[in-house]
C-alpha cells in the first residue's frame, strides 16, 4: 500500500475504495468515481472480509447506466496492486484495516462513514430506496471531495 503523501487540493493518481465485504458500497463507489472522474485516476475497491454480490447493487447501479460486470466481491488481500495514494474507507472496520495496513507508509486514508443498507426491511421499493440513497450520498461526496478541487485547480 506504498503511496506518496498527496498535495492539498491535488488529486490522487489512484484510489481504493474499502468496506466490510467488498459487496455493496465500496464497489459502489469504486463504479462512481470511474464514471466521474478523469480516466487517468485509477480506481479500486475490496472489502476485509469476503462477500456475496448483492444484486440491489447492480439494480440501482443500472439505474446510473452503469454496471459491476462480471467482477466479485474480492479481499484487500486479493489485490493484485497494493499501490494507492488515498484509501477511502467506508465502514469502521475497514478504517481500522486501512489504518493497521499503512501504519509506516504515507498514504492518505480518509474515513467516509457511510450507512450499509443492507439492513433495510420492507417492499422491493424500500429497500431498493435505501441502497438509492447510498448511492447519491457516495456520487455526492465523490464530486465534494474530487471534482471541487479539480473545478478550483482549473481556475487559480
């Protein structure tokens, strides 16, 4: 997980989303942020622990236009390139991991607490309204934290 310590405002060369099991929200993100932004970024996810595909991921993801393909849930241990600049975690357990694994090396790891809505009860519609609403709550903070600096950068 070597990295160089980013520049304030300046963005990563590559980025790794994690959560528990790599199932719902970091490869939610992780199809965000290549959408997003710029093709030269490259982008990642795995999860601590192994995990199912959730299929209300690839349902709200479709909704966006986008798919998971034919990629798995994979392990932080699966990775085949341990190199990012920032690691984004999305669960505290895999803040925990990121924190454990880049203790000596200098990579940023920023912690986006975010709802796993996986516990979401009711109608089709409600649970597919929950996973909708971590899905906007991550293309949000993507475009606050990545493309607000890019837009800045562009005008100094």
């Amino acid at each position: 997980m070597a990295g160089l310590a980013l520049a304030p405002g300046a963005l990563p060369r590559s980025i790794l989303f994690v959560c528990g099991m790599n199932a719902v929200r970091s490869p939610m993100a992780e199809q965000l942020a290549r959408r997003m932004l710029p093709a030269t970024i490259f982008v990642a996810s795995a999860g601590v622990r192994a995990g199912e595909r959730d299929p209300f991921v690839d349902a709200v993801l479709a909704e966006e236009g986008l798919s998971l393909g034919e990629r798995h849930p994979r392990t932080l241990d699966d990775l085949e390139d341990d190199y990012f600049d920032l690691i984004v975690t999305l669960a505290p357990e895999a803040h925990h991991a990121a924190l454990e694994l880049t203790r000596s090396l200098a990579v940023e790891v920023e912690y986006w607490p975010t709802q796993d809505p996986t516990g979401a009860s009711g109608t089709r519609e409600q649970i597919m309204a929950a996973y909708r609403e971590v899905r906007e709550r991550l293309k949000l903070r993507i475009s606050r934290r990545f493309l607000a600096s890019e837009a800045k950068n562009a005008t100094d």
